[in-house]
C-alpha cells in the first residue's frame, strides 16, 4: 500500500511558515515523527515514511502554488499512487483557525493551488484535508493575510491543528477516510 501525501505551499524563506504553507508545515511534521527527512528531488521537496507496512511517499511541491498539479501528477505517475491514495494538505480561509476539514472530492473553491492539481489530474475526485486559517483581514488584504506569519495567540491552536493533522493522515491510511472524517471534521480545536 502507497500513498502520496502532498502538502501545498510555496518554496522559499519568505514563505515559511506561513498561512499559505501550512500544507507543508503538516508534512514536514508527519515526515519528522516517523524518522524521515526530506530531499530535493524533481519538482518537490520529498520524503518517503515507511509505517504500518505502508509507504508514504510525501512531497512539497516546488513549483509554486499555482502550479502545484505538475509536482502531483509526476510523483503520482513516477511512484504509481492511486488517486484514492493521495492525500492533499491546503490552506483555507473559509475554514475558522478552530477547525481541520476532511473531504473526498469537490471544488477548489478559489485556491489556486487546487485548481492547478484539477487541471493536471482532469479530476476533483481526490482527498483533501483543508486546514482553517480563517478570515481575519480587511477587506482587499486576503493576499497579505494569507502569505503572513500566524499571529502570536493563534500559534498554540495551529501546533494542536498540526498534530490533529498528522494523526488525520495516519487514520486515512490505515482505516480509511470515513473514519478519519468522523474523528476530525466536526470538531473544534481549542487550547484547555
């Protein structure tokens, strides 16, 4: 069993750690807990995760986010990962801080890094898990609050969110995706 885990964000300094590269930040720490580490490699940053008699090929693509499908596509052909065993890790602003969503297919609903991965693979049929950074910007200011730093109050939420999401990509492999919807997508995270 193989899986492609893609983490979406942007390649560089000035984009890490970022609301926009939270995609990546999830990957680096699933990569980090199971002893992995990264490469460069073609169109991504890689790493492959060998748990539970499964591999986990995991990738932050490098092409920028608007272009993400073509980092997708060619680990997905390159490895021979199924399109029900990729797993995308996004941003959203539709989503509150509070909350992680996992879903099986639908829209890209306005974030390019989606519509680039539709585009390449001809599909919306494909797992993601959208991680909510919420709205919290002016009007006019989406792409400011979008590429900055998390604030200060908000990192304890993110840090629980973070590892709520490595778990998120644990239980879709070794039990599926109902189950992983059922463990995380009603909930609310809070700091106790």
């Amino acid at each position: 069993m193989k899986f492609l885990i893609v983490g979406l964000g942007n390649p560089g300094n000035e984009y890490a750690h970022t609301r926009h590269n939270i995609g990546y930040d999830v990957v680096y720490a699933f990569v980090s807990k199971h002893g992995g580490s990264f490469r460069s490699d073609r169109l991504a940053y890689v790493a492959e995760v060998k748990w539970k008699g499964k591999k986990f090929v995991c990738i932050c693509p490098t092409t920028f986010m608007n272009l993400s499908g073509r980092s997708v596509k060619y680990w997905m052909e390159k490895e021979k990962i199924s399109l029900e065993n990729v797993l995308v890790i996004v941003d959203e602003v539709a989503l509150p801080i509070n909350k992680l969503r996992l879903r099986p297919g639908g829209s890209d609903g306005g974030h390019n890094g989606l519509k680039s991965i539709h585009e390449a693979l001809e599909t919306t049929e494909y797992t993601r898990l959208r991680f909510g950074i919420g709205n919290n910007y002016p009007k006019g200011m989406q792409s400011d609050y979008v590429l900055g730093k998390w604030y200060k109050e908000e990192e304890p939420i993110v840090k629980l969110k973070i590892d709520s999401a490595v778990e998120v990509i644990e239980t879709f492999a070794t039990v599926g995706i109902t189950i992983a919807m059922n463990h995380v997508n009603n909930r609310d995270f809070a700091i106790k």
